[in-house]
C-alpha cells in the first residue's frame, strides 16, 4: 500500500493483538460502536470452534484519535487475546512453565499449514512458534483497522459487502453476484450465504464434515458500491488495481484464488460475451453489463468492484492427515488442535476490510489529503473533472 501502511502483531493465544494503521487523514469519524459490529461479524459463522465463545474482541484505540476523530498521526489499535488466561503458562511473552510447553508441543506439521515450511524456515523445535501467529486470529486485528478504513470510503459514498457464494460443491455454479443481491445477505443467517436457497443443504454439509472430522472451503464474494472511476493506474504493473486488489485479498488466510468480476466464466467463452458494452444513458457513459468487476486496465471505471475470494478446507482435521514426527522422523498423523469446520463467512468480513484498505490506499493516491475535509473536496473536483471530460470547463 501506498497511502496507507498496516502492521500488525501478536500470536493467537499470546496476550493480545497489536495494529497501527499509518496515513489515516486528519477528521475522519472513528465510530467503536460500528468497529465493535464488525469484529461480531468477523466472529460469526456456522461450522465455527469453540474459541469465537471464548473472545468478545473488544478494541481499545491507544493511538491517533481524540474525541472520536482522527488526528492523522498513526492509529494503534489494541485487542486482548481472553484465551491468554487459559494459555499464559505456554504462552507467556517472558516465562513459560516448560512440562505444560512440552505438553502443547506441536511436533507433527499439519499438511496445509505454516507448520513444515514455518519450521523449516525459523528452525523451531516446537511449530507453536510458527503456527501461532499463522493462526487467522491475527486477522481480527485487520477487521479492526479495515472498518476505520469502511469508515473513510463511507465517508465519500464507497460501500462494502460480502457473501458466501459457494461452500464445498454447492453453489459453485451460480453467476458471479451483483450488489443488489449482497444487499439480501442476511448477516444473521448461519453462513451469510448469497443464495439463500441453498444455505440448508450448505449446513448439513457442514454437519457432515464435522461428522467426518473433515474440514470445507469455498468461494466469497466482495463487492465495492459507489467507487469512482479512475482508481489505479495502467502504467506501472505494480499500480493496477487489480493485481493489488489479488495481493490484498488473497493475503486471507487460506485464500488460494482471486477472481475480478466474472473473470473465470470469461475466460471459457469468446470475448464478445466477456466484455461489457460501453453505452450513453443521460448524458454519462454507462455498462449495461459488469463481467470486468469494475476494473479495466488496472483502474476502476466506475462500476462495482467485484472480487470472489476461493478458499481451500480448513487446514486442521480432527481425523488428522498423513503426517511425519519431526523429532522420531517416522509416521505420525497430523496433530489437533480445536479448529474450525469451515470459516467462510468469517473470510469474507477479512476480504471485505483487505478491499477497503486497499480501495482507501487507491483513494488517497488519486486525490490526496491530510485532511477528509481535503479528500472530499478534491474527489468532488476530480468527478467535477470526469463529468466535463473530454471538454474544458
Ligand atoms: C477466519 C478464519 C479462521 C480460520 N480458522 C482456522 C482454524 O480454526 N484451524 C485451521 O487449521 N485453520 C484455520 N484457518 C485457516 C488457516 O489460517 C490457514 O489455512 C493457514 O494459515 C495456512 O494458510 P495459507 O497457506 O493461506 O497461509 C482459518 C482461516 C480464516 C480466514
């Protein structure tokens, strides 16, 4: 990111989460009521364990805002781990007591996580140490600083949904979503499912896989309402949008695919039925279609911004999966952990923040500001621009 600069720090049962959020204009609203919603939706989902009753993922602000307001300076955000208390023993920063360290010990690498390649890289005898902070724990500390960046689009008319276009097999098929079906994702529902026709039979899949100590991915769609065009930019490669949209969005924990708009029924037909008509609809330039999401050229056009997030099964499986002892070297089935069934719906609230942040960066780089009252007005001069375009005022 360009604008923007998030760190984040803290391992899964350590004592907490840590995030700054650099680049934040002065003036901007921080509402902790709307930050608190959307760490609750990060925590919701059917097929989710035990630990989502254990955290309440309160955020306490320690940096960069004063009476509600951003001041511009970094913002630091601070979110207690509640499971620490259950862990301080194995996970203390400090002291630990090594029978119960021995006792957590992670010695055979579970196939799908950080675990071998964390070990090998950081040559840890125990693959605590890496699976700790690979642990998607560390992402609520992004849903914290990507609601601060909902709260600075919103602020200029950008809006952000998501829902769960497919679980497993089912709804694997159905045509990429438009905002006016996100709109009808009930957040409530067990799995924010798009499709609500289908969300029972994506339960008792669920149910099964539980059942069978097996684990689910999926497909989760992001759409950006109200984006202006010209977000972005074609000349470099590491300016187009899309490709920093693919970077922010697969960084997801276990997210393996990124699509833009409707890009994998595209790519199997001819380009007459891939691309979107270019139109006149009072006066302004319109698509009657959005199979590009919303991005041409690295740079949006001002349709929706579409992107599906396809995440592979849960990597941690209460049947375990062929794995060898790093200490013996011999045979030895990957070790368990509570662990979720499916996450879904919890990676499309992540997806969502990861495309705010970086629709923000995208933001401040087109129209600047240290200021919103600055953004806002150098936006409205921009689109001002846009709408006069290709005549001189
Ligand atoms: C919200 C969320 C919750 C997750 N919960 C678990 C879990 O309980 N157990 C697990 O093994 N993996 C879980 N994962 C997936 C792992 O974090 C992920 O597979 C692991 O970090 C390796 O993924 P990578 O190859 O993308 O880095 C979760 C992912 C997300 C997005």
């Amino acid at each position: 990111m360009r604008r923007l600069r998030l760190t984040t720090a803290g391992e899964s049962h350590g004592p907490g989460l840590t995030a700054i959020l650099t680049g934040v204009p002065a003036g901007l609203g921080i509402d902790l009521d709307f930050i608190h919603r959307e760490m609750k939706r990060r925590m919701h989902g059917y097929g989710r364990g035990a630990r989502m009753k254990i955290e309440t993922d309160a955020v306490e602000i320690r940096g960069g805002v004063r009476g509600g307001e951003s001041l511009g300076s970094p913002i630091a955000v601070w979110i207690v781990n509640r499971d620490f208390d259950n862990w301080r023993a194995v996970m203390d920063p400090l002291e630990t007591e090594p029978a119960r360290v021995e006792k957590r010990r992670v010695h055979a690498p579970r196939p799908g996580h950080a675990d071998l390649a964390g070990g090998l890289k950081y040559l840890r005898s125990d693959l605590r140490d890496v699976l700790e902070r690979a642990s998607a724990r560390e992402s609520a500390a992004r849903v914290a600083c990507g609601s601060i960046a909902k709260l600075l689009l919103a602020d200029v008319g950008i809006e952000i949904r998501s829902g769960v276009r497919s679980l497993g097999p089912i709804g694997i098929e159905r045509p990429v979503p438009s905002w006016e079906n996100l709109l009808e994702v009930d957040d409530s529902s067990p799995l924010r499912a798009i499709h609500r026709d289908l969300e029972d039979e994506m339960v008792a899949l669920v149910d099964r896989a539980k059942k069978d100590g097996d684990t689910l991915g999926g497909g989760v769609t992001v759409i950006a309402h109200g984006v202006p065009a010209g977000l972005g930019s074609h000349v470099q490669w590491d300016e187009k949008l899309d490709g920093r949209l693919a970077r922010g969005v697969m960084s997801v924990p276990a997210v393996k695919a990124v699509e833009i708009g409707a890009a994998l029924r595209a790519s199997a037909g001819p380009g007459s039925e891939a691309h979107d008509p270019i139109e006149l609809l009072d006066g302004r330039f319109h698509r009657p279609t959005n199979h590009a999401g919303g991005l041409e050229g690295g740079i949006t056009n001002g349709a929706d911004v579409v992107v599906t997030a396809y995440k592979k099964p849960i990597s941690t499986l209460r049947k375990g999966m062929p794995s060898v002892d790093i200490d013996t070297r011999e045979a030895h089935r990957s070790q368990y952990e509570r662990s979720d069934v499916t996450a879904l719906p919890a990676a499309g609230v992540i997806a969502e923040s990861m495309v705010a942040l970086v629709l923000a960066d995208a933001l401040l780089e087109k129209v600047g500001g240290d200021s919103m009252a600055e953004v806002r007005a150098n936006l409205e001069n921009s689109l001002r621009l846009q709408r006069h375009w290709p005549r001189a005022e």
